[in-house]
C-alpha cells in the first residue's frame, strides 16, 4: 500500500469524528493497523502551545509509522529518543511497532505532558518518560531515535520553544559529542534513526541502513556493523 493509500485525511474520518474529535481509542487503532491520522487530530491532546509548536518540533505521524516499521522488521526491542519532547515520537511508534520506547527529555513540564499522553493513549506500559539531560552516557538500548534535538542551542534568545532551559553553542557541541561517543561505545547492531539529521556526523562504525526522503525531512537508520571505531566519520550525510 502507498503512503498516499495510507495518510487518512479529514474525509476518512466518520461524521461523528469531524463533529467532535476522534477519541484516542480510534486514533490508536489507526496508527496499530500501520495507517496515518490527521497530525492535528493527534496534536488535539496537547496543551495548547504545544499544539502550535507541532509542525516545528513534533515528529510528524507519518514519520513515525515509518520508523516504526524499520524498528520492527529489524527486531529492535528498546528505544530511547533522545530529546522527547511532549512524547509524540514515543507514543505514535509504540502504538505503530512491537518496540518499548523510552523517553528522555530535559523539561519537566513536557516530561509530564508525556506521561499524560501515554495514559490517554493505553501505551503506558511501553511509553516511558525519564527528565534529564543527556549525559556522559546513554540508556541502554537497541535503538535511538533523534529528532535533530540540539539546534534549539542555536536558535538565540527568544526563538527557542521556551526559556526553561540554557541553550549555547558550547552546549550544542558537548550534547553532539556525548552523543557521537556514546554511538561509539554502543554495541555492533545499535541502531540509530535520525530525522532532520542530529546536527554532527555519524561514527564511520555505522552504515546507513534505510533512507526516506518523501517525508518532510530525510529520515535515515543506521546500523553499526563494525566492532570496534576507529574515530573516524561516516562520509554518507547525516542529514
Ligand atoms: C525537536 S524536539 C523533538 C521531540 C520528539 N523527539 C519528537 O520527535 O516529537 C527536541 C526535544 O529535545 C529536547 N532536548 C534538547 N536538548 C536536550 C538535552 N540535552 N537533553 C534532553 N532533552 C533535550 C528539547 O527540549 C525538545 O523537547
């Protein structure tokens, strides 16, 4: 089936959806049989800033359920996305995959909304939510997910999603290089899916996998092959 075959737009929806808006319940059957909700009937559960911010820091649906088929049919058991947000990426892939996601997100306000999230959508169980920052190193996990997370380090006063937290380019670089070294340190078979890139290059011990460019942005899996790393870099874009 296309993508296309798949996106549901507002007309799938019954006349007691668009009267309303469709519950959770029906929003998490649609994402479990691998089809794609409306990204605003999904964003409706969100506070409403957060509701705004969406289409500029949200993983979209269709993203998701993309990722989330490649977890599966590489057999990937845990996920940490790294820069969780209000859990969008974590919710919509645990409805769409066999995978447990694991969220890690340094604003406690969206910490919380996550949890929220979860529970409305019945995967609380296999959505979980840790507040912190991403430190020297990494949950264990056979996979990590990256929605281009650290930017907001470069977006200057006044442009960030909200002034909870200190963004500089100092920290733009030692969250890249943590990350860098930890993907390193990561078993043969880590699998890394980025969005949007992650803002550094990726370890030349990982092979690029899997690449969509008919979404919005590149999503792009890797995989590591090699044993050991070199500290070398892959020349393939981790865009
Ligand atoms: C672009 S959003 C992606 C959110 C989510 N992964 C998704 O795809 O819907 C990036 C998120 O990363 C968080 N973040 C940025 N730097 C972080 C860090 N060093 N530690 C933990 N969270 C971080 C931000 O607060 C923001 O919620």
């Amino acid at each position: 089936m296309s993508r296309r075959e798949l996106q549901l737009s507002d007309d799938d929806l019954t006349p007691v959806d668009t009267l309303t808006s469709p519950s959770p319940t029906r929003i998490a059957e649609t994402l479990r049989t691998g089809r794609c909700p409306p990204d605003r009937a999904f964003d409706s559960f969100l506070p409403e800033d957060l509701r705004a911010a969406s289409a500029e820091y949200w993983t979209p649906l269709a993203v998701a359920l993309q990722a989330a088929r490649w977890l599966d049919e590489f057999g990937v058991q845990r996920v940490v996305d790294i820069g969780a947000g209000p859990g969008k990426f974590c919710v919509a892939a645990a409805l769409a995959s066999r995978c447990e996601l694991v969220g890690l997100e340094h604003r406690p306000r969206l910490v919380a909304v996550a949890r929220t999230l979860a529970r409305q959508f019945g995967v609380k169980d296999r959505a979980c939510f840790q507040q912190g920052s991403l430190g020297a190193c990494l949950p264990a996990a056979g996979a990590y997910y990256l929605y281009n997370p650290f930017a907001e380090n470069l977006f200057g006063p006044g442009n960030t999603l909200a002034d909870d937290v200190e963004f500089s380019c100092d920290r733009f670089a030692l969250d890249i290089h943590r990350v860098q070294n930890a993907f390193r340190q990561a078993p043969r078979g880590t699998v890394v899916i980025t969005y949007n890139g992650f803002g550094g290059c990726m370890p030349a011990s990982y092979e690029s996998v899997r690449v969509d460019r008919q979404l919005p942005c590149v999503l792009r899996m890797w995989r590591k092959t090699e044993v050991g790393d070199d500290g070398t870099f892959s020349l393939v874009d981790a865009d």
